[in-house]
C-alpha cells in the first residue's frame, strides 16, 4: 500500500554500532533510521518478523527496534525467539508500543524485552535510549572480551603445562574433552593400569669424559629432542628427563587401549632415529653410543609428587621399577620387554624379527624374570 | 476554500514528507474501502498505524484522528468512523507544511 520513505540500508560513515529497525510501517521506519543515522549509527530496516529472523541469522545487529504489531510473527514473538537462542539471548531489543498501552509492556517484559519506546516517537526519548542501551552493550561486549581474553590465556597456561608432558595432539585431546583440565589431574594420586617405558643412553659417561662441556648440553638435548619426538608421535607421556634417561608412560593420563605396542614402537623409534646422531658423533669423537630401552606395563600410582613448591606428575610402582632394571640390563640398542607387557603384545612379537627370549635376574626380584629381547638396527645401518 | 491547517515539520524530515503525505492519501482510500466493507479490524489496524506515525513527523492531529478511529473500530462505532474518515479528508486536504 505504501511506498518506502527511507533507503532500505544506510551506512554512517563512521559508525560502527548497529540497529535493526523492524517496522512494517514503512513511513516510521524511514523516521526511525533517520534519527539513528543522525547520531552516528548504521541502520538497516526490516518489514516483517520473518526477514526481521532473517536479517539477524546473517549479521546479528547491536541493537533491534522492533514494532509490536506486525503481520506474520509480531514483535513479542521475535523477541521471545530472539532471547530464547543462546546466540542472540544478549542482543538488546527495545519494543515499540503505544504509551497508554500497558498490557503490550507487560507482554514485552514477559518477552525478555530490554526497554520500550512509546509511540508516537519522541526524537529525545529515541536518543537517549538508544545511547543508553548502546553504552550497556559496549560494556557488555567489553567485559566479554576481557573474559574471553582471560579464558584463552588460562587455556593457554594450561596448555604449556601439559607440554611439559604430553604431545602436542594428546594435549589437545585432553584440552577438548576437558578444557580446564580438570578432569584428567582432579585427583592428586590415582592407580592406573600403565606401560612404563625408560630409555637411556649408553657410552655417554665417556663421552662427556672426552667431549668439551659446553658440547654436552647440546649433544644431550639433541638426545632428548630425538626422544621427545619419537615419545609425541606415538602419544606417550613423558614424566621425566634425568641425567642421560627418560621415563615414559603410556595408558596415562588418558586412556589407550593399544598402550603395550605403542611402547615397543616407541621404543624402536627411538634406537632407530637415535642412529644417525649416534653415527656422527662416532665421526666426529671416535666412541660408540647406543640407547637401551626396558619396558613393563601393571599397575602403578599416578599422581603429583613432591613440595607443595615443587611437584612432579610421576608414576610410581614396580612396573616402573621393572622398566627401569631392563633398561639397564638393555645392551645398547636393545629394547627389553617385560612379561606383562610381552603378553599384551604377543602377536606384535611374532612378527619381529630377531626376537630373544630369555630369564633375566633383576635386583628385588627373588625368581628370575622372563623377558623378551628385540635388537634395532639404529637408522644408518650400525647395530 | 477552507483556511489552510499549518503544520511545523522538522527541516530534517523534509525530503521524507512527499512520501509521508502521499501514503496518507492512500490511507485515506484503504480507510473508506475498508469502512465500506464493514472491516473493523483493518480499520482499527489503520488507526494504530496513524497514531504512531502522525505525531512522529510532527502531524499531531493525524495521530489524534488514529486514536478515535482504533478506538471507534474497537467500539463497532459505524457513524463515528466515518465522521472521522471525513474528518481525515478534510484535514488531508487543507494541510500546509512549514520546514523549521
């Protein structure tokens, strides 16, 4: 019936705060957008609630006027849809009614509505509320990023303190199933089925004997970094570096029901890429350096031990203590398994190749222990 | 002729009152039709729609008239509408604007 009074989307040069005036009147619509574009903001219009709904769902607003009588969904219904969605549940809308009309307040604040604009319009009224509602929504927003900010930093936080253990895809697991990472640390000690892993380097004592000391740092973090690779890929837990040695865990802190193998994979990564260092420090030294690797799964306690000013996260338990004597049992470049952790990956070792067992005595245990023996070939050829 | 009714309207608005004025007339034609057809409802639609408006750009009797006749829509008062519709025509008609 009407033409339109106003241009359908106007733009303040400067403006950056948005309203959507929803009016099926298209001379009230005109009005309204006139006066906001005169403060300084952008205004766009809409005719009906359904392209009210629309426009929203495209590029949510700051602000919506919105009419109270409309043909299709009228405006109690879009604001109710509006502050019924999680999306929008914050956008301001101001409802416009009639000044005597009561029961369309009472209906608005039923709604969710966050104020009422009486009609007729009054430009200072129009004014003062839109700057007031503006201003509210700044600070809202402003509080949002801060939160934000401050959430994405703990996150953060916490994320460098899972680094400290975790691969950088376990640790991003745990952060997605438990953002705070509550879940997986809650309890200080815990019992766990795990599959302990140590690793140690063989033939370094006389090198560092030989070697200038400001190259054993170097050569020990490149060691370690061989290590830590190795241990990531295969989504182990590095729990510590001490000296030339390195315990690893796997089933901890999350569970992985193929622990035992990724350990032996692990284990022969480690001795296989640990090769070609080996090989030029030979070149460039003249002695032999290997690693020996022990591994033992059971049941252990996880937990963070230590003073309350310094805490590790550890496991503690005879599998770790088993791990440890095959490790040092472990000729260079041998990976020895426990027989737990032999049983849980039988048919992996049936595919290996040499492949050894044999009874080994261990200090604390009064029986000898059966254990399974795998020789790496190291990356490069030397054994 | 009747005297002319002056209406002050803001400077601002100016180049939206052509428009405002020439949906009134067409208002005007709905609000006869609709008082012909007995639609109380689409009268007492109009008359909101005037009462908000009217006073908006400055036309306070629009408003005024929009009042009376959602009021007199909601009451069934045939004759009042249409005092008021002739009423509407009248003011339509002699209206003068004056930019300030």
């Amino acid at each position: 019936m009407s033409d339109f009074a106003a241009a359908p989307l106007a733009k303040a040069e400067q403006a950056a705060f948005r309203v959507l005036v929803v009016d099926d009147d298209p001379d009230m619509a005109g009005f309204l957008v006139r006066l906001l574009l005169q403060q300084g903001l952008q205004a766009e219009t809409a005719a009906d609630g359904r392209s009210a709904l629309e426009k929203i769902a495209a590029a949510p607003p700051d602000l919506v006027l919105l009419d109270v009588q409309m043909p299709g969904p009228d405006g109690f219904d879009i604001c109710r849809r509006l502050k019924g969605q999680e999306a929008t549940a914050l956008l301001p809308v101001v409802l416009l009614t009639a000044l005597e009309d009561q029961d369309s307040r009472v209906r608005g604040i039923e709604a969710g509505a966050d104020d009422f604009l009486s009609k007729p319009v009054r430009r200072e009224e129009l004014i003062a509320r839109v700057k007031t509602l503006r201003r509210l929504h700044e600070t809202r927003k402003e509080l949002e990023g801060r939160r934000l900010a401050a959430e994405v930093l703990e996150k953060e936080a916490i994320r460098k303190a899972f680094s400290r253990y975790l691969s950088p895809r376990l640790a991003e697991r745990v952060l997605r199933d438990s953002p705070r990472g509550e879940d997986v640390f809650r309890d200080l000690s815990d019992r766990a089925a795990v599959v302990a892993l140590f690793a140690d380097l063989r033939g370094f004592t006389r090198l560092s004997e030989t070697v200038p000391v400001s190259s054993i740092v170097p050569m020990l973090n490149e060691f370690f970094t061989v290590l830590t690779a190795a241990v990531h890929e295969n989504e182990g837990t590095v729990f510590s570096m001490a000296g030339d040695s390195m315990l690893v865990g796997f089933n901890v802190p999350v569970t992985q029901v193929d622990a035992a193998a990724r350990a032996v994979t692990t284990g022969r990564a480690i001795i296989q890429r640990f090769g070609p260092v080996a090989a030029r420090w030979q070149a460039e030294h003249g002695l032999s350096t290997g690693i020996g690797v022990g591994i033992e799964s059971g049941e252990v306690v996880v937990g963070n031990v230590g003073a309350p000013s310094f805490m590790s996260y550890t496991i503690i338990g005879d599998p770790v203590n088993v791990a440890a004597r095959l490790m040092q049992r472990a000729a260079p470049n041998e990976l020895l398994i426990g027989p737990n952790a032999a049983l849980a990956v039988n048919s992996m070792l049936a595919r290996s190749a040499p492949l050894e067992r044999r009874a080994v005595e261990l200090k604390g245990k009064a029986e000898p222990v059966e254990v399974v023996s795998l020789k790496i070939a190291p990356a490069g050829g030397r054994r | 002729m009747s005297e002319p009714i002056t209406v002050v309207v803001a400077k601002d608005l100016e180049d939206l009152v052509p428009t405002f004025m020439k949906n009134r007339g067409k208002e005007l034609e709905t609000l006869r039709a609709a008082l012909n057809a007995g639609d109380v409802e689409q009268l007492r639609q109009l008359g909101h729609r005037m009462r908000g408006v009217g006073t908006s750009y400055g036309f306070e009797k629009v408003s005024v008239l929009g009042k009376q006749i959602e009021d007199g829509a909601g009451a069934g008062d045939r004759a009042g509408l249409a005092a008021r519709i002739v009423e509407y025509s009248d003011y339509l008609a002699r209206v003068k604007i004056v930019y300030e």
